[in-house]
C-alpha cells in the first residue's frame, strides 16, 4: 500500500478532529463561562519509531516523516470576561477555582464555572443548567428557607450567602475548590468533571449579580475553520493524485507482464 495514502487519511482524520471541536466552541460563544477546547497537533513519530523497533535502517520508507497527530485535546481554562447583571442569584468567579456540585460518581467530582444559580421550590440553591445543587464547604447542599430567601441579598466575596439583616453572619458558604494540576474534562450541561484530589481555594473571588462570559473567539474559530477546510481539501488531492499514480503502475506492471 502507498505510504502516502496513510499520511494524508491520517492528515484528514487529525484535521476533522479539530474542525469537530472548533465548530463546538462556535456553538458556544454565547454560553456562560463556557471553556473553549483547543487542539495541538504534533509530530506523528516515524514508522520504525512508531513500532518500537531497534531496527534504523537508511532506506527511504523508513526514513520518511511520520505525518501529523494530535499532540493534546482539552480544554482552555483561561479567565472570561465578567458582565454585570441584575440578578442577586448570578455569580462570577475570578480566579481558578470551581463550584462543587452534587452528584459526584466513581470517584468523579463534578464542577462548574457557571454561576447561574436558583432557589428550587424547596429553597435548595441549584445550578440552572444541570439542576443540580450547589455544595457548601462541608459537601452539604445548600437550602434556604422561604424566609432566609427573603432576606437573602447576595453573594459575598468567598461564596457568603448574605442576609440583608445580618451581614456579619452569613446564611451558607459556598464551596469554592481547585483540583491539582487543574484535571478537569467537559462532562455536558456546563459541568466538568476530575478524578484528581480537590482543595479548597482562598485566592479567587466570588463576583455577585455577575456572570463570566464564554471563552469561545468566533472571530479567531471562523479563521481556523477556514485554515482547516483548506488542509482537508489539500489532502484530498493528495489521496487523488497519489491514487491516480497506483493506477498507472499498475496499468504499467500489467503491460510489462
């Protein structure tokens, strides 16, 4: 089989692979805190280097490159902007931490930076998009009574819950934690999710009646996917042509024959 039909199949599938995740984060330009992904392609080691072999030989087909493969694929935590809304139950994070939310599973913690927050009908502080309940520091959910919401007034600095009779006395704390190394992975409805140890954070503040916006550039995505239409195309031609050459040699041996 041509060498050169793997390269470029190989140049095609890395290529579409990044096309999938930029026309994500397109999709998501407009979404709270979204976090864009980004992928890197890197050097696909060479044949015999891709094999494990010892063996070094000088002959061309060994000594030609590798191609192109996906070096990493994750996402971009790098600060949004914050906008200022009116909504007391809004929040904005600035820094690295995330909220906690329930539902963590085989040994998975879930977290968000979407500070779009709700009272359910039972006073239990809900993260809008999932509806699941945000955690306080103890890993209890936090509910408020028809009272409490009454007199609730926003958000403090570290996640404080204040009462607009008492503002020395919070009514809840939110849990603001940073995993280690920052392992995190999109798990849908604007959750993520780590398998790594969570700490708590001291150094990010807590923005009320604000929102971080999304993370997504359409301006810089719309470039890539143009840059990316044109390598899949290039490709293309290249698995054309290099189909067209077997043809002929094959055309040729047969005559030979």
């Amino acid at each position: 089989m041509n060498y050169g039909l793997y390269l470029s199949a190989n140049g095609i599938s890395c290529s579409q692979h990044k096309m999938n995740v930029l026309a994500n984060n397109l999709a998501n330009v407009n979404t709270t805190a979204f976090k864009p992904s980004e992928v890197v392609m890197a050097e696909r080691p060479r044949e015999p280097q891709q094999m494990r072999s010892g063996f070094d030989s000088r002959q061309l087909l060994e000594q030609l490159g590798g191609g192109t493969t996906i070096g990493f694929s994750g996402p971009n935590l790098r600060q949004g902007s914050i906008e200022h809304t009116d909504q007391k139950t809004d929040l904005a994070l600035r820094g690295d931490a995330f909220l906690h939310v329930e539902g963590d599973r085989n040994g998975r913690t879930n977290l968000t930076r979407d500070g779009r927050l709700q009272f359910d009908d039972q006073g239990i502080l809900r993260h809008a998009a999932s509806g699941l309940s945000i955690l306080d520091e103890r890993g209890r959910r936090i509910q408020l009574s028809g009272d409490e919401q009454l007199r609730f007034s926003g958000f403090g600095s570290k996640g404080e819950l204040l009462d607009r009779e008492n503002l020395n006395e919070p009514m809840a704390k939110m849990a603001l934690v940073k995993p280690e190394g920052m392992q995190v992975k999109p798990a849908g409805e604007n959750l993520f999710e780590t398998d790594a140890k969570i700490t708590a954070d001291s150094m990010t503040d807590v923005i009320g009646a604000s929102l971080e916006s999304s993370g997504a550039d359409p301006v810089t995505g719309m470039v890539e996917m143009i840059k990316l239409t044109r390598e899949i195309e290039m490709n293309s031609r290249l698995i054309q042509y290099q189909d067209a050459m077997i043809g002929q040699a094959v055309t040729a041996l047969g005559r030979v024959v």
